[in-house]
C-alpha cells in the first residue's frame, strides 16, 4: 500500500515491469483498496518499460502502450533497450519477479537513475505452509506423483529451502 501511495502520488519518473503477473498482482492489490481507476490514471502518467509481451498485453487491456519494450524479453534485453534510447530516471520503480534479485538490471538502473524503489508484488506462502510442501515430497517419495512442473525460480528455491531445513535428500 505505501508503494502505491507513492505511486500515486508520481514520485517515479519510470516504472520498469518485469512480468504480466506482477502488474496484475500491484492492479489487485489497488483494487482491494477500491483504487483501480488511480491506479490506471497513475499508469498512463509514468513511463513503463516493460520486459516483454506478458505486461505488454496486461498495460493494453487498460489501453496502454509501454514506452520501451526490448526485442528480447530478457533483463539483458531491457538494458540494451533502455541503452540504446540514453536513458535515464530521476526515480525509477522496478517490479521484481518474485523474490529473485535481479543484479545486472539494478546496478545498471543504479548507474542511470538516481533513486531506485522495488516492488515485489508476489505473495508467497509462509512458515505455517511447510507442511503443504513436505506432504508434497512425501507423495513424490511414494510414487504418487509421477512429475512435477516448476513454474518459477523462487518455487524450486522453496522446495530446496525446506528440503534443507529437514535434510531432506531430494
């Protein structure tokens, strides 16, 4: 809610999205708060860079076009973007991808841009939510579970976490 605030208020002269559900997640958590229309007015008054089609297509549904979108939907592809147009923010947002850092885009906003806010709109689960994951390797142990898709860095992340804080052998 306070980074919205800010948003709200202008404090980023540039918004960099890094995945469709990350803008969808930050547009929920403003209609929670019944602000949707500030939310889509503060959008339309920043300059977005987006990482690839996945926030492309989630800024079009609100009849917004990204200022930049690289040709490679990658963070290198972002900062070869933003290079190539001699860019530079006096305040910029990232939106992170889950809880996965992102070095080589934030040192590079860091050398173009004076001030950095990031925003993590992911919720993952918390301690309490173990047992889910552990009842999950115990039915992968038993054969009931023939495989398993991860669709998300910080989801293999949790699963070794976890695996380690038992000593578990995955």
């Amino acid at each position: 809610q306070a980074w919205l605030e800010r948003f709200y208020a202008g404090n980023f002269d540039w918004l960099i999205v890094l995945t469709g559900e990350g803008l969808q997640r930050l547009f929920a958590a403003a209609e929670r708060a019944g602000e949707s229309e500030r939310f889509i007015t503060a959008l339309r008054t920043v300059k977005i860079a987006a990482r690839g089609p996945k926030p492309a297509k989630v800024l079009r549904t609100w009849g917004i076009k990204p200022d930049i979108s690289p040709e490679t939907a990658t963070s290198a592809g972002i900062i070869a973007a933003l290079s190539a147009a001699n860019w530079y923010a006096s305040s910029v947002s990232l939106q992170l991808y889950g809880e996965v850092e992102n070095p080589a885009l934030y040192d590079f906003l860091a050398k173009n841009s004076k001030q950095i806010t990031k925003i993590a709109p992911y919720i993952y689960a918390d301690k309490a939510a173990d047992q889910h994951v552990l009842d999950l390797f115990e039915a992968i142990h038993l054969g009931k579970i023939d495989a398993i898709a991860f669709t998300s860095v910080a989801q293999i992340k949790r699963c070794l976490a976890i695996a380690n804080q038992y000593s578990m052998d995955l």
